[in-house]
C-alpha cells in the first residue's frame, strides 16, 4: 500500500467530493495502471467483484437530487451548462432510472464506485469540468437551504448547494469520452442506508449476493442497529456481517 501526500485542493470550498475528483485525475495522471477503480471511504466489499471490459463501470444515482428528468426539469438549464463546459450536447447523456425512487433522469452516476479505462482520461475530463463549473459558481441547489447527511455527517448549507455537482461532472465526463458504458447491477453500491425505509425496496432473491455495500452514515453508534437490520435484509454473507460488526463495535464503546 502506497500513500501519497500531495496539496491538491486548494479551493477552499466545504464541498467534500472535490477530494475525490481532484485524486482521481492525479491517479489518472500518475499512475501506469490499465484501469483505476475510484471508492467512496464509507464502502465496504462483502463479495467478490466482477471484472468488467468496458470503458467505464459505474451505477446510476440512487434519487433524483440534483439531476434533471428532461426539458421541463427545472435543473435541466444547469445540466446544460455543464455539458456545455464538458464540450458535448445535452441530449448526448442517455436515460436511465433512478435505484431507489425509479425516476427517469439524464444519466447521473453514483461517485461511490467508479472504473474507467486510464487512457481515456475521464478522471482529469471530470476535475476539469467541475473546476470551470466552480469558477463559474454553478450550483445545483443554489438557494435549497438543505442541510446534507453524509457519512460524515450534515455537511452545512454551502456543501449542500454543490451536493450532486461532482456526478453530474463524472457523467459529462463519461460520455465526452466514450459510449462504453457498462452498468453495474444491484449487487454493486448498495445504498444501505436507504434501506431501512420500508417504503425504499432492494432486489433480493436466492442468486441475489451482494458485493459491494455503500453504508454512508450507518456505522455511527446511534444507527447501527438500523445497519444490522439492513444486513440481514439483503441477505450479507455471514462472514461478511461478522466482520463488519467487530469493527463498528469498537464505535459503540
């Protein structure tokens, strides 16, 4: 394992996920690897994953937050920014749905799991188009007052204001380098903590496995039981599950 310590943000901006854009594309940069695999902190692997050969490997958004379903979507004039900055057209982003609230949207993936081809260089497309978006302080959710709960906690008004930017600036980047796009299943990134609504349902039958779990904020002490719950609901591997609990229990002590 290879840690590097470079000063790569130099924003100033509470909006967390530009760590992630700004070290994705110095990896893309640096790195002689075929393909780069970018996680979220707050993911787990319960199962062995699949390799895939496509150019991207990601999953759609799991609500519809900060992406536009079409023309009439008041967010769309944002997206058209964006992909203007990204130098595509709109209607080059395909549809997809939604995981949790099946909405139909232009496509918006999940930042929590990403595989690209390093070639292509959609890490650097990404950081590139976000960073014209924030010189041009064009946010999503300008004016929301929301307060985002991430899995390290409310991330403040400002943060919230950007919350769905850096998605939105990995699916331009995508699809201004490519229409390889492959879309992992729901084995993949499963938003754990969604799912201890009753109203939010998950795909889970007997061949159902999942491998990989994004659990955000579960491992808190005051949510944990929300979080075993869950584990059982889906069906983790035992194995899995126990290993999960010896590490959040030394959290709840």
């Amino acid at each position: 394992m290879t840690y590097v310590v470079e000063p790569l943000n130099g924003t100033g901006s509470s909006y967390g996920p530009i760590n992630r854009i700004v070290a994705g594309a110095w990896a893309e940069t640096h790195s002689t690897a075929s393909y780069l695999v970018v996680l979220d902190t707050d993911t787990v692997f319960v199962g062995a994953p699949e390799f895939v050969r496509a150019d991207v490997a990601v999953r759609p958004v799991d609500m519809k937050g900060a992406t536009s379903s079409g023309a009439a979507d008041p967010l769309d004039s944002y997206w058209a920014r964006m992909c203007e900055l990204g130098g595509i057209d709109l209607d080059r982003l395909p549809r997809l749905s939604t995981t949790i609230d099946e909405i139909a949207i232009r496509a918006s993936y999940n930042a929590g799991l990403i595989v690209v081809r390093r070639e292509l260089g959609v890490l650097q497309q990404t950081r590139d188009i976000f960073s014209a978006s924030f010189a041009e302080n064009l946010r999503p959710r300008a004016g929301s007052a929301a307060d985002v709960r991430a899995s390290t906690g409310l991330v403040g008004r400002e943060a919230s204001e950007w919350w769905g930017s850096s998605q939105a600036a990995l699916a331009i980047a995508i699809w201004s380098k490519t229409s390889d796009v492959h879309l992992f299943d729901e084995r993949y990134n499963v938003p754990v903590h969604l799912l201890g609504n009753p109203a939010c349902s998950w795909p889970t039958h007997a061949e159902f496995a999942p491998v990989l779990l994004h659990y955000h904020y579960l491992a808190e002490p005051q949510y944990q039981p929300e979080f075993r719950r869950v584990l059982a609901q889906i069906a983790c591997p035992p194995d899995a599950a126990a290993w999960i609990e010896e590490r959040i229990s030394i959290f709840a002590t």
